[in-house]
C-alpha cells in the first residue's frame, strides 16, 4: 500500500517535471511574437502609393510588420514619442496618425486639415504639431490623446516646421516670407513672434543639432533666411544671397529638402536651388566657401551621424543615383546607383549602415557607409521616406 | 462661341484625339505614373493639391485646355511649377490635359 502511494506520487512528479520541461524548452518557440523588446534600433518606412508603413529592425535589417490605413502619403513625414515606442505620421491628405511601433497597430487617428506637409514633437514630448498647406497654418494636439489645444492660421501654406529648445515651434510662411517662432508653454495659448520679409519663397527649413540656429531655403529668389534662436532681437540675417551667380537655373523637378542636412564641425552643406551643386557654408562666418559640382540637383545633402560624409540624392531625370562627398577635402568619393527614384536616406544612430528608398523598384537599398557595398535588400511598395527611431531623441526631428 | 474657344478646339482638342492614339500604351502607362508619382510630389498623388493646387476636373473644368497644356510645357514663371518641356513632348502634355480633365482613375 505505502509502496504503492510512493509510486504513484513518484510518477505524478515525474509527469509533472516532464511537463514543466518541455514547456519552458518550448516557450519561447511559442511565444516569440511577444517577447520583450526595445525600440531603439527599430524605424518607419513610408509606401506612399498605398498608404501604408513598414516596421523596420535595423539590427536584423528586416521588416517587421507592414501597417495599413494612412490614407495620402504622397508627402509624408513621421516623429517619435520620446519613449520611442509610438510614431506619429504625418500625410498629405491632412491625416495624423499615431502607430504603436511594438504591435504594429494604429492607436489614433484625426484628419485635422484638407492638406498638410509635416510635422514636430515639442520639447518635453507632451505636443504634437502639424503643419499645413490648406488651409493653411500650425495645429498643436495632445501627444497622448490627439486632442486638439490650439490652431494658428497663417493664411499661408507652412513648411520648415521644427522644434526648438524652450518649448518653442520655429516655422516658415511660403507665400508670405515669414519666419514664426512659438512659445507653446502654454499650449492652448501659444506666444508667437514673427519676422517679415524674411525673402520669397522659403520652401524648407533645418534647425541645427543644438537648436542655435533655424536656416530657411528661398525658392522665389536665391538665398536663405537665417535665425538665432539664442538672439531673436537680432533678426533674421540673409545670406549667400547670389550663390550660383552667372548660372543657368534649371527646372525644379522636385523640391530640394534641408532636414537633417549635412553639418560638420565647421561647414554645413546645402542643396543649391536649381542647379547642380551643393554649397558649403562656413559655419562661423556664414560665408560661402565652396560649390561642389555633383550628377544633378540635389534633394537630401545628409551627413553621416560623424559628419564625416555627406550623402546625397537628386532630383528628376537623375534620380537613380546617389553621391557622397568627402567633407574633409569636400571630393566626390562614390556615386553609387541603387536603381529609379531615389528617394529618400536615413542612417542608423551611429551611421555605420545607411538605408536608402528606391521608389519605382519597390525596395530598400542598405549600404555599409565604410565599404559602400550594398549589405542587404528588402521589399517595400514605394517607399519613401525613412525614419529611424533614434530621431526621438534629437532636437529638431 | 468664340474665336478663342473654337481655336481651342481645332489646335489642341482635336489633334489631342489624334495624339492620344499615337501615345503607346506603354508610354500611357508611363504618362500616369509620373503624373501620381511626380507630379503627385508638388500636386499630391491623389492630385488633390499640396504645393501646386489641385488638379482635377472640377478644378480644371473652366481653364481653357490650351492654357494648361502651356502650364505643363512652359511652367508657370515666379511659382514652383516648372517647364516640363524637355520632359514631356507637346503631345504628351495635351494628353495628360485630357485625362486630368477626364479624372484620373484610382489606382487603389
């Protein structure tokens, strides 16, 4: 009888341990899709013919879900929550999303405008602004719930949209040549102060890494519009007002970007409107020093987390290719051709790898940034833009 | 009637009936991806405006065809819409005229 007991308790614990065994050996073939995880080496790549965004793992380099349901993201944008754990993606067609990059789902969604062009995350993460074209003017919204606080008409369609440090939004009028500067510590009532006559046109903006400085292109004259945020009593100062001169100014097949343009100790490198050419600035006296020739107008002049290169993209019919320039001696070291319509390159944090769209041939083109091979390939319907979450945490993107 | 309008029609309606035969349906194919691709960058991929405004037949509807195809090949001076002549032959842009006026179908 007691032998008896001995036994079968002896065998339940055997089943029992067996059990726990092979559960915990097979748990985490089971439960993969919802193992823990980071965000910090994770990205967002815009397809804009259909509207949606992949999920990207750029340690991996592979794609980890496919989102749906953006609507117009033929002019797209996205920023990051602070947390990096939710994307906020900015369309065309006015919509404002906001993506929980971990699931892979979208959490909100407002259409907020007929047409808008981008977006900003405010300094303490707590504000989501966008920009818009019609009608035009600035909306702020609640990072959380997308409730709207405040809309500031412009009567002008906006661009350059960015944040800056002191909770403020730095922002240009198209139509009006204007700079805005918005204190949004109170973001039901936002402070604004504006400077006029900034030149014609101003198409695109860039704020540098530390939130000195906020440069505006000029379109309708040549040119840019420059702003010390750590000195706004001192105005907006012109400079490179004739660069290019004596130059034929071709057609503008697409826009030239200056976000996340080429900055480095010294220079900082801009697309020349019109031309083909990229200007180097001296970033101290804010003198032109050079004009590097390259295959066609640029679009993105983006530096490498280093500063060391520079990568560039082009617009219509050169669009297939992609130079970087040295920026110790400012030469030309690669033109690499990674197929029809370029469209847009981002870095990982520390630049060793770059990942570059190539819209008519459906994919994405990541190159080693030491060797310029091409290190890995991966689908994608469209694509466009790229962003990497490492951008949460920069000031300006 | 007027002159104007019946000009319109003998000089760029008319022969853009005959044009849009010669375009290959392939070069069709080419003419509407760029239209949503390229031009969609300034006019917005549904051509419901963005930089340039929108560009389609309700929008167009009183704009005399001769005009717009000028816009396409020549540009608009002082604005961001540049000459795509070079580009696009003089064919092609009353082409693209037509269908916008039409409405360019959905692709999704």
């Amino acid at each position: 009888m007691s032998t008896n007991l001995l036994f079968t308790s002896d065998l339940k614990q055997f089943l029992l341990n067996t059990v726990i065994f092979l559960s915990l050996s097979f748990f985490p073939l089971f439960n993969q899709a919802t193992e823990l995880r980071g965000t910090g080496d994770l990205g967002v790549v815009v397809e804009r013919a259909t509207g949606s965004i992949l999920i990207v793992d750029t340690t991996t380099r592979t794609r980890l879900s496919k989102v749906e349901g953006f609507g117009d993201l033929s002019h797209a944008s996205v920023v990051f929550s602070r947390d990096q754990r939710y994307a906020y993606v900015f369309g065309r067609d006015g919509g404002l999303t906001k993506v929980d990059i971990l699931l892979g789902t979208i959490v909100n969604r407002v259409i907020q405008a007929g047409n808008s062009i981008g977006g900003a995350i405010s300094q303490d993460g707590q504000l989501i602004a966008v920009s818009n074209y019609t009608p035009g003017g600035v909306k702020l919204f609640a990072a959380d719930s997308l409730e709207l606080l405040a809309d500031l008409p412009t009567n002008s369609k906006v661009v350059g949209l960015v944040d800056a440090p002191g909770q403020r939004l730095v922002f240009s009028l198209f139509d009006t040549g204007e700079i805005w500067v918005a204190d949004v510590h109170n973001p039901r009532q936002p402070e604004i102060k504006k400077f006029t006559n900034v030149g014609k046109q101003p198409y695109d903006a860039l704020i540098f890494p530390n939130g000195r400085y906020y440069l505006a292109g000029l379109f309708g004259e040549k040119g840019f519009a420059l702003l010390n945020l750590w000195q706004l009593e001192a105005g907006v100062k012109r400079i490179l007002p004739d660069y290019g001169k004596g130059e034929e100014t071709l057609p503008v097949y697409k826009m030239p970007h200056l976000e996340g343009c080429g900055i480095t100790d010294d220079h900082l490198l801009v697309p020349a409107v019109g031309q083909h050419t990229v200007l180097v600035i001296d970033r101290h006296t804010w003198q032109q020093v050079k004009s590097i020739p390259v295959h066609g107008q640029p679009v993105f002049v983006m530096a490498r987390p280093d500063g060391r290169q520079v990568w560039v993209n082009f617009a219509l019919p050169d669009n297939d290719t992609v130079q970087v320039i040295d920026t110790t001696d400012f030469s030309i070291i690669k033109t690499l051709t990674p197929g029809k319509a370029v469209l847009h390159l981002e870095f990982t944090p520390r630049g060793e790898a770059v990942w570059v769209s190539v819209r008519d041939e459906d994919r994405l083109v990541v190159y080693n940034t030491e060797t310029f091979e091409s290190i890995a390939t991966l689908p994608a319907d469209k694509p466009s833009g790229i962003f990497f979450t490492a951008r949460a945490h920069k000031i300006g993107q | 009637m007027n002159m104007k309008w019946l000009l319109a029609i003998i000089f760029y309606i008319f022969p853009s009936m005959i044009f849009a035969n010669e375009l290959s349906s392939d070069r069709q194919k080419t003419l509407l991806y760029l239209l949503r691709q390229d031009c969609g960058s300034c006019h917005g991929m549904t051509l419901k405006g963005g930089l340039g405004p929108a560009l389609l037949p309700e929008t167009l509807a009183n704009k005399p065809t001769e005009f717009l195809v000028q816009t396409i090949l020549d540009g608009r001076p002082n604005t961001a819409m540049p000459p795509w002549r070079g580009l696009l032959t003089q064919a092609e842009a009353v082409w693209l005229v037509a269908e916008l006026v039409k409405g360019i179908p959905h692709e999704h």
